[in-house]
C-alpha cells in the first residue's frame, strides 16, 4: 500500500461526506440530484484508484460505487434521487458506526 493510495481515499470519503452533509442541511443550496452527481464523480475516481488502499476505505468506496452505479442521476425522478442519496447517506453513517474511519 502506498500513502498515496490511502491519501486519496481518504479525502475522497471527505468530500462525500462533506457535500452529503451540505445536501441535508434545510436551506441547502445543492440538491439531492446535484449532490448524487458530483459524489459519483468522487466515487468513481477514487474507485479506480482504491486498489492497494486500506481495506477500511476502499470498501466504502467501491460500496458507494456501486450504490450509485450505473444509474442516469440526471433523468432520476425527484422519489428516486431522493431514495437513492438516502442510501447513500446510509452506507456513510454505516462506515462511521462500525468504526471505520470516515476520512
């Protein structure tokens, strides 16, 4: 593993949380949708690059990945979006509770 690799993940994991946590505030200025796109961006980098990361990180990436997937957020219906960045929300908060760290 190189500290890069750990580096990366880890302010990947950072910028997730931290636009989730922009996106849930009650006079937020993103969207869930626009939220969903830009972590799914993040998401998909840092999956690329979680190969020799630790264990912790890469698999809280490669599971937002693939929460997010292949899905088109741009034609989501506002219910889906909405459902969708909740299990996103829910795959971090998860991470954070079993002690993993979360950037």
């Amino acid at each position: 593993m190189t500290a890069k690799d750990a580096l990366a993940c880890r302010r990947a994991l950072r910028e997730i949380r931290e636009i989730a946590a922009v996106a849930l505030l009650d006079d937020a200025q993103i969207s869930e949708q626009e939220s969903l796109q830009t972590i799914a961006a993040i998401a998909g980098w840092a999956a690329e690059g979680t190969g020799s990361a630790p264990l912790d990180c890469a698999n809280v990436i490669r599971r937002l990945d693939a929460a997010i997937g292949e899905a088109d957020i741009e034609s989501l219906d506002d219910r889906s979006a909405m459902d969708l960045f909740k299990t996103v929300i829910a795959l971090l908060q998860s991470n954070v509770r079993h002690g993993a760290p979360a950037g």
